[in-house]
C-alpha cells in the first residue's frame, strides 16, 4: 500500500516516479505505483502508460504489459511507443502471435513502424522458434528501407542458425561490416552457428 502523501500527487509525478523505477529496474515498485494511481482520480497521461509498460518488460510481464496497453486503448489511441514497449516485452517472453498482433495493429491505426517496431517483433519471432516468420520481418524491415541495428541483425542470424540458412547468414554479416553496424558476440557466434550447422547436415555428423 503507497502512503498517503500532502499534497496528493498529480499526474506528472506518478509518471516521474514510475519512469525512474523503471530505469532503475525496480519494475515491482513501478507496478505498485502506477496501481495506486489507477485506483486514485488522477488518469495516467501517456507518458506514465508507456512507463509502466516498460516496467512490465523488464519484469517479464506479458500479460501486465496487454492490460495496461488496453487500459491505454481504452483511454485514447495508444502511440508507436506504447505498442513498440508491449511488443517487446511480450517477445521477451515468446509470446508471438501476441507481438505480431500488435505489430499488425500499427499499420491500422496509421503508426509508422520504425526500427524498434521491428527489431521487437523480430526478437519475438526469433525467441519462439519462428524462423521464417523472423526472416519475412528482417525482409520487410530492409524493403522499407529502415537500416537494421545490431539487435535486429543478431536477432536475424540467430534464425538463420536455426533455420540452417548459412549463405543468408553470411550476406547479413557482409552487410553489417558495409554499413558499419557494430557486430558483437551474439552476430558471430550466431553467424558462426549457421555455418557449423549447415556442415553438419552435409557431412551426416
């Protein structure tokens, strides 16, 4: 139970609160936060939605995240931002159809989907095992002429890995080094997956 305080907070406090707990990881403390300000008078603006979204993320609250998406919706049209958080945190728990869902539902309510919009709905698909699903979203994002970052590359080679799909493995990586976006440990250990796996096919081991 939050305490009772004097003067009562208003809107933008609870939402400077809730975003501080949520940058700082405390994501318990967001939630407890942002209840007691959906159980006061005071209607969270979208700021303090988008916080507490954030929060459930770093929690791994799926099912947290949805419901105060729709309390959101509810309230008025939820932003990029707003479906961009809930995407992720529902691909963080390889919750797909949920992400894709709403990665679809941007397009009908006219958001323009950017890179964060499809480097979360690609993890997602990565995530749950959806290779192919994951290769169409890295082939879309790159159609729409948005330069993927080292999270949505690495996203994509993990898939390629899995999926044994070296020579697309391979063209990415080229492409990170053309672009100059940085490659990490995940990029070539992912990379180097994919070949590994395409060999051991071949050779029957």
């Amino acid at each position: 139970m939050m305490p009772e305080l004097s003067p009562a907070p208003n809107s933008i406090c609870y939402t400077s609160v809730i975003s501080a707990c949520q940058k700082g990881e405390q994501w318990q403390l967001a939630m407890k936060v942002y209840n007691a300000q959906t159980s006061s008078s005071i209607t969270p603006d979208v700021m303090c939605y988008v916080a507490a979204i954030a929060s459930c993320e770093k929690g791994a609250l799926w099912q947290e995240a949805v419901h105060i998406f729709e309390q959101q919706r509810r309230a008025g049209p939820p932003n990029a931002i707003s479906h961009n958080a809930t995407i992720s945190a529902c691909g963080k728990a390889s919750e797909w159809q949920m992400a894709l869902q709403l990665f679809a539902a941007m397009s009908t309510a006219s958001l323009q989907r950017d890179l964060v919009s499809f480097s979360a709905a690609t993890t997602a698909c990565q995530n749950s095992s959806q290779w192919q699903l994951a290769g169409a979203l890295f082939q879309a994002m790159e159609e729409s002429q948005i330069c993927p970052d080292t999270i949505s590359c690495s996203a994509f080679l993990k898939a390629c890995a899995r999926s044994q799909t070296w020579p697309r493995a391979l063209e990415v990586l080229a492409s990170m080094w053309d672009r100059r976006i940085p490659a990490n440990v995940i990029s070539y250990s992912a990379a180097i997956s994919a070949c590994e796996a395409c060999w051991q096919s071949a050779s029957g081991s």
